[in-house]
C-alpha cells in the first residue's frame, strides 16, 4: 500500500517544543517551540546569531539539545529510524574537489544503498547541464550547488534541511535553484527548510514562515496567514512632535518610522484600521526586515505552528462530542486580526468564516516511510552510515515511491 506524502498526508514534519541547545554558558537557541507541517517549503529567517543553524543541527539529529525535545515526522533525529529520512545540506556545500560528479553520484549512492535514486540523481545534474565526467572542483558555484543538491534529493528524503543554499549563487541561477526546490516539493511532497538572509528570494518560494532571533521563535506559521495578520500604514502625523496617530497606537506597533511630517507603520492588526492614511499589504520582505529591526516586538506564533495537544491516556475527542476540560484539537480561536480562510481585506476581515486549522493533524509514525539512510551532505560518512534494519525500495530503485507497512523489502 502506498501511503500519501506531502500536504496531502496531513502528517507534521517538525515538532519541537521548548527546544534548547547552550554552548558553554551561551543559549544559541532557547525554548524554541512550533510546528511544520508536511510539504511545506518553509523559510527560516534571522540575524546572525539567531540560531538559525543550531537549530538546524539538532533536527537533522546532528547535535543533541540540552532541554526539550524536537521530533521529525514523529521520531527521534537523533536515532537511526529518525534520521533515515533527513538530507542536510551545509553552507559550505562539503564535496570531493577531485571526484567527477558521476563518482560524486557514485559515492551518493553507496552511502545511501537503500532508497537511493540514480534516475532522480543523474536528471538533476543533467538539467543543469553539467557533464558528468567534469572534477568537482573545476565546477561553477552554481553547479557545485546542483551537484549537492543531487546528492541530497537523490537519496529520496522526506524533509531536506539546507542552510544558505543560494548564498554564494547569480541571480541566474538562485531563481532556477528555486524553481528546482518548488518542483521537488511539488512533485514528490519533500519538505524543505531553508535558511537564508537573502530576503527577497524567500517571496514566492516559501509557504510557511520560521523566524528567530537571539534564540527564540519571533514568527511562525503559514506565509498567508503571518502577513495576512498584518497592514502596513502610510501617512501624516498630526506636527513636528506628535507621535503616531492614537488610533494606529491601539494596535500592537512592530515597528514605526517617521521622517518630517511622515510616517509608516507595521502593525499586527487588533481590529479595523481605517484612517487618513494609506494601508497595505506588506511584502514578506518588509515584514521580516521590521521584526529584524525590532527585536522587541512580540512574537506570533500561528495556529498552524501551535504544537498538538496531547493527552498522555485517551486521545482528545473534538467538536460537540468533546468532554469538558478536554483540549480541542481543531477550530481553534485564531488569534486577533489573523485570517483563516479565503480573500483578506484591510479592513481585518474575511470573506470566509473560520473554518478551523487545516494542518492540525497529528504526527503519524516515522516507522512507515523510515526507508532511507542517514543525513546527506554533512561531511562527516559515520552520520550516513545507519542504513541497517531499514526496509525500502532497495539499492538501486530509480524511484522515490513510498512504501507502507507490510511492502516487501
């Protein structure tokens, strides 16, 4: 039986609650909690420093946290069944300079013998056309960067972690390594991480959102809803001394710039922002500049990033049937001026009712599509080498199929 991936299995990919690593007597990262859905390609956004890759390292099973706890698709990264289905590409794109990038593949697959793809390995490389007979190390940075990328989709995983993928690349090639990530998301439901500072490129690639910053979650959750939840407000202050218009002051202020008589606003909606002024929809781009700008603000986690409720004896019941004091999993509140569902206005309100959170299903058992190997492009083969006791497609499947319980090895 074949079992549906991506968005369509309504499984979560990532779940971390009050995650926590600490080098020494510095936190690089501090009661980070939320949650990602399957099929997403989510941006992870912050300023150097915000633990951006830490987090990185502990879902991909790499680093151990020292408080709380992070599952992927409901399993430990830490343990061989959780990290069969992560590929984790580094900044530094770690390859042999002198191998050809045919035994670049080679050595892919031979670190990777169960689920691995030659099929989907070879058609990434040669969509870029690059030969397979050229040294790694004669290569662009943009072919150095499909070469990685093969390696790491060919072993066909189910969440592909990168960090700065697209950092040393032309704007030629960063949109077709874009295109590249959204058809793998599309075509095969991977969910993909990215962490960039390359603000513009993340608008129109990415559907959920992960921002830190000094350790902590800042903003999580579907793009829609986290810039839907927002106005950006244009206009003329009252004088020279006057502060922003009380009305505007009502609502939670991110961040204000003012220059003479003018003023912009980003604000998190509490209500109905009608005015003598201009409002719009921010950009992606413009919201994570004005919460990187404003560390202070606070932060917003989405219902679609709330981590599950869990009862630790019989599973929540929902709806009416749901007993009193019993958490309800689905039609949660929302939060103020956040829209759920269908066309936004400025004015804070929905052409649709609140329908209830589409992704709040819970995380289903890693054990059904573990049939892959360890993490991929790490540099280091001991965390790529845990390829026993897994079932798959076998060595050399040319496909990326997944496989439910009770498939033939």
């Amino acid at each position: 039986m074949v079992f549906p991936t991506g968005r369509a299995s309504g499984r979560t990919a990532i779940e971390a609650v009050g995650l926590g690593k600490r080098y020494r007597r510095r936190w690089a990262l501090r009661d980070c909690t939320f949650r990602l859905p399957a099929g997403r390609i989510c941006a992870l956004a912050g300023p150097n420093g915000a633990g951006k890759s830490t987090l990185l390292s502990l879902v991909s099973g790499l680093a151990r946290p020292a408080e709380g706890a992070v599952r992927v698709f409901g399993a430990d990264p830490a343990e061989p069944a959780g990290r069969a289905g992560i590929a984790y590409l580094t900044q530094g794109k770690p390859l042999y300079p002198r191998l050809t990038v045919a035994e670049t593949l080679r050595m892919g697959r031979a670190l990777n013998p169960v689920g691995w793809s030659r099929e989907r390995a070879e058609g990434l490389v040669r969509e870029g056309r690059v030969p397979l007979d050229a040294r790694v190390g004669s290569l662009s940075g943009g072919q150095r960067t499909r070469v990685a990328l093969a390696v790491a989709l060919g072993k066909c995983p189910e969440l592909l972690l990168l960090d700065e993928p697209l950092a040393d690349l032309d704007p030629l090639v960063r949109h077709q390594v874009a295109a590249l990530l959204m058809a793998q998301a599309a075509e095969h439901g991977t969910t993909i991480v990215m962490a960039s500072h390359l603000l513009a490129e993340l608008d129109g690639v990415c559907d959920y959102l992960l921002v830190l910053g000094e350790g902590r979650v800042r903003l999580a959750g579907e793009v829609d809803d986290v810039i839907g939840a927002h106005s950006l407000l244009m206009g003329e202050r009252g004088g020279p001394g006057a502060g922003l218009p009380p009305r505007i002051a009502a609502h939670t202020v991110v961040e204000a710039q003012v220059s003479g008589r003018r003023f912009a606003a980003m604000v998190r909606r509490q209500g109905p922002v009608d005015g003598p002024w201009e409002a719009v929809e921010p950009s992606l781009e413009e919201l994570l500049l004005a919460y990187l700008r404003a560390p202070d603000a606070p932060a917003l986690i989405a219902p679609s990033a709330e981590p599950i409720p869990r009862r630790s004896h019989a599973p929540a019941r929902t709806g009416r049937g749901a007993g009193r004091g019993e958490p309800r999993l689905r039609h949660k509140p929302g939060i103020p001026g956040m829209p759920r569902n269908g066309p936004r206005h400025q004015d804070g309100t929905d052409q649709q009712q609140h329908n209830g959170a589409s992704d709040t299903s819970s995380a289903t058992d890693m054990s059904e599509t573990s049939d892959m190997t360890g993490v991929t492009g790490t540099g280091n083969t001991s965390d790529t080498s845990d390829t026993s006791g897994h079932h798959g497609h076998g060595g050399g499947s040319d496909n990326c199929g997944r496989r439910g319980k009770g498939a033939a090895a």
